[in-house]
C-alpha cells in the first residue's frame, strides 16, 4: 500500500500550499486541486476500483447541495480528496469525507464564536450562571419527585430564556444579576442534600452546566445577528467579501438595504430560490462571496445614490487552513485505529 500512502503525504503538502495561498490571497490555485484530483482518482481507481469514482460523484453532489455555506474551492478540494477515502462507503458517501467536512466545520466556526464571547460574554457568563443555578434547581426538584417529561420542559425554558434575555434587555439585567446566586445555589445545597450533592457530583456537573448554557448562548446569539462583521466602504470591497446585508433591487427602481442576521439570511436565499414570478431582485452572498460583478453593480447603485457609502460584511477565516487541519486529525485517526490500509 505504498502508493496510499504517497498519496495521502502529497495530500497534507498539497493541502498546506493550498492554506498557504489562501490566508494570504483567499483564494484556491486550480493547480493544486487539479493535481489532488488526478492523483487521487488514479491511487484511488487503482486500490478501491469503481468506489473511488463513485466517491467523486456522491461527495461533489452532497457539497453541491451544502454550497449555501461552502465556497466552490471548498467544493472541490473535499470533492479531489474523496477518492482517497473510497475504502469506506457509507450509503455511497466515503464515511471519512463526512467526518472532514464535519470537523473542519467544527474548526472553521471556533474563531467566530470566540469573538462573540469576547464581545457579549459580560451579559453571557452571568446568564449562564444564572440558568445552570435554574438547571440545578430543577433538575434536583425532578430527580426528587420524579416528574415524567421534565427535561424537555426544562432545556425549552433554558432555550427560551436564552432569547428573551437577547430580545429584552430588562430581562437581561435580572438575569446577570441573578448569576451571582450561583456560589450560594451550591452552598445551599450542599448543606440541603449533601447525600444528593456528593453522590451526583454537583459542582462538576454545574460547570459543565455552565460550559453548555455558554456554548448555547454563543449559538442563539449569532443565530439572532450577533455574527461578527464590520463596516466596509463600498469603495474597499473585495471578491470573496460576505455582505451581512440582503439589498432588494425593485421593479421600480427602489432599492432598500436590510441588515438581516443568519436566519433572516437563509429565509431570503430559501423564498428567492423556490422561483416564480418577483417585482425584485436580491443582492445577496453566500459561501462564494461577492464576484467582481456584484461589486461593480454595487459601486453603481452608490454613485446614483441608491444605498448607503458603507455596508455591513462578516469577518470571515480562510476555511482551507481548518481542512488541512482537519485531514491530519483524519490521518492520525486513520493510522492508530489502522483502517484505510494506512501504511507509513
């Protein structure tokens, strides 16, 4: 299995030059995915036959599907290296290719969810203490009388509070006051229960309670608009620059812009795309980013004096670096559980 292993080594070079070009451009060279391609689909048609073809098709159709959030270099680079992993089909999708996608996902939105930590954890952590102190309370008090259906009930108030703190801001305020209860919860309880305390090992499991609410929280709010983004001139705007704005172009010549936050966004892309008959069209961007185009008729609309000098654009990571990541966790995965016919 020599040439396997080759391959996945020039994979991981591949893949580096490939992050390199893209952190300082954003872009991905067409060499580098043409190479991956015909190195790959010849090792791979060679060790796993028709599996290796078959793993191309069904991984370029499913990152088709997923293009929404995924850019086409993103597309074909996860499309080149398929054929590599053909040993493992799942419903003809190579199992270790969905795992990639998923954990260089996983890497690529770490940095966005810490910056809005970083920016709103003062009305976050509170809250989350407030409700791991709310958590406990009701978790002890089911656990107690054992009422049927309670974690649902419990985890939809959590949900909901979570929004309503985001939505009202008076609610806020009693909610990060009522965090500082949290030391008193588990004193308290200590002294109720101490049984029930030990035994359940409360204060690890109120951490983790913390630890979940916080990542909860992270979540719903870039989900509500707290996406990190900047303002940006129209005048300074690149390819490959996501706007968090959605600008309606109207039959009439009326031109209006929203700043529209993730949900909003997806239900735009959603109502646009079923067709039929519109007095408007949409300016929108997904994983692909503004192209050259777009940007000229932007600059356009802002010398007749249609949308504003500045719009709104989400600071986004190059993604190929979290893949080139993401295959050396796939490889080292690969090597100690010995699958793949992983040979070095």
């Amino acid at each position: 299995m020599l040439f396997l292993s080759i391959a996945y080594v020039v994979n991981a070079i591949l893949l580096l030059l490939a992050s390199l070009t893209d952190i300082k451009e954003r872009i991905i060279p067409h060499k580098y995915v043409i190479a991956m391609l015909i190195l790959n689909l010849t090792v791979g048609y060679y060790y796993f036959g028709t599996d290796a073809i078959i793993a191309f098709f069904s991984t370029l159709i499913l990152c088709l599907i997923l293009s929404v959030g995924m850019g086409g270099g993103d597309v074909k680079v996860f499309s080149a290296l398929a054929p590599l992993f053909a040993f493992d089909l799942v419903y003809y999708f190579p199992k270790y290719i969905l795992v990639l996608i998923g954990l260089s996902a996983g890497l690529a939105v770490f940095f966005p969810m810490l910056k809005i930590l970083k920016v709103y954890w003062r009305d976050i952590l509170p809250s989350s203490l407030y409700l791991a102190t709310v958590l406990g309370i009701l978790v002890y008090i089911t656990q107690i009388y054992n009422i049927p259906y309670a974690t649902i009930v419990v985890w939809g108030y959590i949900i909901l509070s979570i929004i309503l703190s985001k939505k009202i801001p008076n609610y806020k305020e009693i909610t990060k006051k009522l965090g500082f209860l949290f030391p008193i919860y588990l004193v308290g309880l200590y002294f109720v229960d101490t049984n029930y305390f030990i035994s359940n090992n409360v204060f690890l499991s109120s951490l983790i309670y913390v630890g979940e609410l916080t990542l909860i929280s992270i979540v719903i709010y870039a989900l509500m608009g707290a996406e990190v983004s900047d303002k940006k001139a129209i005048g300074e705007l690149k390819e490959g620059d996501i706007l968090r704005d959605i600008i309606v172009l109207k039959d009439n010549g009326d031109v209006v812009v929203e700043n529209a936050n993730l949900i909003k966004r997806i239900k735009f892309l959603i109502d646009y795309e079923k067709g039929g008959k519109k007095d408007y069209k949409l300016i929108f961007t997904d994983g692909e980013g503004l192209s050259e185009e777009t940007i000229k008729l932007l600059k356009e609309l802002h010398k007749n004096g249609k949308i504003p000098n500045e719009l709104n654009v989400l600071k986004t990571y190059p993604f190929i670096p979290f893949v080139f990541l993401a295959y050396l966790i796939i490889l080292i995965i690969m090597y100690k559980m010995n699958v793949g016919y992983y040979v070095i």
